[in-house]
C-alpha cells in the first residue's frame, strides 16, 4: 500500500486537531481546567495544524519536517510533564507544591492565596496508567513519525 504524502500530512495535522479537541472536550465539558504546562502542550499542535496547510499546499519536505518538530516539540513537553506529575522532578514554580519547611504562617497563607487553582504536578486524569500528558507524549512521537512519513512520501 502506498501512503501519499498528502495523506501522511493529513493523519498528522489531523492528529493535532483530535488532541485538541480531545483537550478542549475536557476542559469544556468534561470541567477539567488546563495547568499552566497542558497548555503549553497545546501550541506546538496549534503549529503542526498550520504547517499542515502549509504543507498541503508547497511540496518539498521543509514543512513537514517543521511538523515533525512541532510534534517533538509537544511531546518533549508532555515528557516533561509526566516527570512533575509523578515528582520525578520540580515543575515550574508558578504551577506545582515548593512545600512548607521553615516559612512563617504568613508567607504561606500568601503562598496559599497566590497559588493557580490547578497544579501541574497532580494528574488530574489517568487512563492505563497514563496521565493526559504522557498520552499527549505518546501521541505526539505517533505523529512526528507521521510528520517524517510525510517528509519522505512522493507527491
């Protein structure tokens, strides 16, 4: 079976638009606000479904190589995501727990007041095991070799 390349760009981008409407599904119906590091993950899809247009239309591999990279992009964030949520490393400061040794009662009710409602370092869904952002990572390396299938497709 011979996949073109315009078939690969379209499960790619494709791709990128059933996650986030996957992300949005959640967070508008399901009532799952996003932290601050699942919207990061939302921006290089936002790109790969650009340079799925872009690429439809100019041959040659650059855009889908930059599709590629966007889905790498996604996933490396996802990765990292996955290693705050299971505290196998800090998360941003401004989204995940510092804890609470050695700071007065008031600087941690302003810690407290200051806090995002929604942290990076707690999953708030897991499916197999795996938290929205793993899957998110998971996905993402599927595309990218969608994005590189694309890239080495004749037209």
């Amino acid at each position: 079976m011979n996949i073109t390349r315009h078939t690969w760009i379209a499960l790619a981008a494709g791709g990128s638009v059933a996650l986030l409407l996957g992300a949005f599904a959640f967070q508008h119906i399901g009532g799952m606000s996003p932290c601050k590091m699942c919207i990061w993950q939302r921006w290089p899809h936002v790109a790969a479904i650009v340079i799925g247009v872009f690429a439809m239309a100019v041959p040659g591999r650059f855009f889908p190589v930059l599709g590629m990279l966007a889905a790498l992009s996604t996933g490396a964030i996802g990765l990292y995501h996955t290693g705050v949520e299971r505290g196998f490393w800090q998360g941003p400061t401004s989204c995940t727990s510092s804890g609470t040794g050695g700071i007065s009662a008031d600087k941690l009710f302003d810690q407290i007041m200051a806090a995002p409602l929604v942290r990076c370092d707690e999953v708030a869904w897991e499916m197999l095991g795996l938290s929205m952002a793993s899957w998110n990572a998971v996905i993402a390396l599927l595309l990218a070799g969608m994005w590189i299938m694309a890239a080495r497709a004749r037209v």
